[in-house]
C-alpha cells in the first residue's frame, strides 16, 4: 500500500491462491490497480507453444487449485496487464547441469535435493516467468518473447483456454 502508484511488477511462480486472497478483499483490486504496473504468471498452455502438458498445468491445477486460479485471473482489474508464461516456455530451457561440474557449489546441492536433477538439469518455468517479469518483451535491443494477446479463460478444474482478441485483458 506503501508503495508508489504503478510501481509493483509482480511475477506469480507458484499457485494464486495469495493474489486470490488479496483480491476478494474489499479494497484489494482498487489497491491492485492503483499499485501494480504488471503481472507475470507462471502457467498455463498457450496455442502457439505447443500441445499442453498431459496431466495439464501444475500451477493452475494441482491440488484443487483450479477454483483459486479461476478467481484471481477474472478477479485481476483489466487496466494492469497480465501476461502468462506457459508451460511450453520454460520446459526446453533446462538449468542445473552445469552445476556437475561444481562439487562445492550451494545451487549444486540444492538441484541435487530439490530436483535430482544434476545429471539431467530442470525446466526452467520459473526462471523464464522471471526473466519476463524483469525484462519483459524487449531488453538490450533483442526481442525475447513475442505476446499473443487474447482472453486466458480458467476452468473450474484449473485447465485453460486461451481466446486470441488483439484487445483482450490477457497476453501470453
């Protein structure tokens, strides 16, 4: 609240239930509009990245998340843009291999225990959502990612839809 209109970007890496919470309060999408400049979300499957994941999207999904995800993204004020990073993005982008190489290094262990994965590295959905919330379409003069905008429709069971609309609230 303290902070300066239209200085929050947020980037959402994990399930919406916070974002969810903050929005069913009674002055929590006024305060979303007048604060937050953007949101990165971290989910979903979008048309031109590919079939979608078989067991669907974690984010939106696991656990009986699909209520909570459907609420925070129509509660979401149109005026702040909300782009999704889907799926697709992060998966062929695979981080921790090079950490094989780097016995005493604090992020080799921790892909060995939260991941396993030193020998085979991890998707990067995290990171790439990241990057985008940071970056966002355009740095150093490279274009990194190319938005499709359109409509994110959220099922009850978290599944998604995306609508393309050249002037829908959403991109991906």
């Amino acid at each position: 609240a303290e902070a300066e209109d239209g200085s929050v970007t947020i980037v959402s890496i994990g399930f919406l239930s916070n974002l969810a919470d903050l929005l069913a309060e009674e002055s929590g999408r006024d305060l979303v509009a007048r604060k937050v400049r953007g949101i990165t979300v971290m989910g979903g499957a979008y048309p031109a990245c590919g079939p979608p994941p078989a067991r669907g999207a974690h984010n939106f999904q696991f656990g009986g998340a699909g209520p909570t995800t459907k609420a925070a993204i129509a509660a979401w004020p149109n005026t702040v843009p909300m782009a999704f990073v889907g799926y697709e993005l992060g998966k062929p982008v695979v981080t921790g291999k090079g950490y094989a190489d780097a016995p005493d290094s604090p992020m080799r262990r921790a892909y060995q225990l939260a991941y396993d994965a030193i020998r085979r590295g991890r998707p990067s959905w995290d990171q790439v959502a990241v990057f985008h919330a940071v970056r966002g379409l355009h740095h150093d003069g490279r274009t990194w990612f190319r938005a499709v905008r359109g409509l994110n429709r959220i099922a009850e069971d978290g599944s998604n839809v995306w609508e393309a609309d050249p002037v829908g609230p959403h991109a991906y």
